[in-house]
C-alpha cells in the first residue's frame, strides 16, 4: 500500500456543498413567502397559534409547507442512501443519470403524494370529509416546525457534524421522536380532526402512519 502511494499522487476531491445551501436559502424564502403573504404577515407565534376559523389560505400554506419538508428532507436522507439502484440508473431523468438527492427526492414527493391521497379517501370514505380541511391546517403547523428542524439538521449534517455514525444515530432518534409526537399531537387536538369512531383513528395510525413509513425505509435502504 505504501509502494502504491509513493508511485501514484491521490488526489482527494473536495465536496461540493453549495447546493445543499442554496436549497436551504430556498426554503428558508418559501416559508418566508408563506409567511409574510398567504398568512398576511403573521408572526411564527401567531401561525403556530391560529385557531381554524381565523386561518386564510390553509391550503396553499400547507402545500407550501409540503414543498419544503419534502426537498430537506430528502436532503437529510439522501446522505445516508448506499447506493441509487441500477435499474434506476438505467432510466435518465431528462436525460441526467439520477444522484441520491435526486433518486430520494423522487421517492419521498410520490411517497406523500400517494399517502396523502388515500388519506383524502379514508376521510372521505368514513364520512369525515368535513374534517379534512382541519387536518392539513393542523399538519402545516407540525410540518412546518419539522421542516424548521430539517434545516437546521441539513446545516449541522453538511458544514459541522464530522462523525457521520453518531449523526445516524442521532437522527434516527429524531425522526421516531417526532414520529411519535404526530402522532399524539394529531390523536389529542382539540379540534377532533381525524374520524370520530377509534378504529378509524386506529386504521388511520396503522395503515396510512406506520405502514408507508416502513415502505419508505425497505425502497430506500433494503
């Protein structure tokens, strides 16, 4: 091994991280945006406070929401991917090979789009449609605390963290904590959004939380 670095001059290749900013400067405005012009200038205390009858534009902040968990967190876990699989390789996206930021991006936004679809369908389906539009109010208030987390896990994971194992772990952690915590912050809210009967709320906690999640884990690392 020696021999074969005295005859040979390796050369190590610096990463480039500047993308990884100028996604996080882009959120970071996205949820400024939000902010500042659908929310009519509300503050964060006063977003995260705002009862459902005073709430404007809940939709268009939500889906604005969505937009900046799913590209952060893809971000964060694209880092962690081992490897993007051959027969998607094989496949160019607009004629670029596909990298792990581009391969999770893609895997988590149908992996959302998909569960929030048939999440539309079990509201509809158990007669709690009218509960629908309460809950992705109540969901753009957690997604976006989430989403402020992601960025600033994104920050730590690419220009301060060095050992990437513990940083495994950790976020690892993170994630089931806060996977927990939706879940009880969804069940206890006051304002009832998911179906009224308990084994609507179990279906919906099994099949529509746990499940996907699981799916998402085996797509992407098994």
């Amino acid at each position: 091994m020696l021999t074969f670095a005295k005859k040979y001059k390796l050369i190590r290749l610096a990463q480039d991280n500047d993308w990884v900013i100028l996604l996080i400067t882009g959120c970071i405005f996205l949820l400024l945006f939000m902010l500042r012009s659908l929310q009519r200038e509300s503050s964060l205390p006063e977003f995260l406070l705002q009862k459902f009858p005073d709430a404007t534009n809940s939709f268009l902040s939500w889906a604005t929401i969505s937009v900046v968990y799913s590209l952060m967190f893809a971000t964060a876990l694209s880092q962690f991917i081992p490897i993007v699989p051959k027969f998607v390789r094989q496949f160019p996206f607009f004629g670029y090979e596909l990298n792990k930021f581009g391969f999770t991006l893609i895997i988590v936004s149908i992996f959302y789009l998909l569960r929030t679809g048939l999440g539309f369908l079990l509201f509809a389906g158990t007669g709690a449609s009218r509960r629908w539009e309460r809950f992705y109010f109540t969901a753009g208030k957690f997604y976006f605390v989430f989403s402020v987390l992601l960025i600033i896990l994104n920050v730590a994971q690419f220009y301060v963290i060095t050992d990437r194992d513990s940083f495994f772990m950790f976020s690892i952690i993170l994630f089931l904590a806060m996977f927990i915590f939706k879940n009880i912050f969804y069940l206890m809210q006051p304002e009832a959004i998911l179906p009224q009967k308990w084994y609507y709320k179990f279906l919906y906690i099994c099949t529509l939380q746990i499940v996907p999640v699981l799916v998402l884990w085996k797509v992407l690392f098994v």
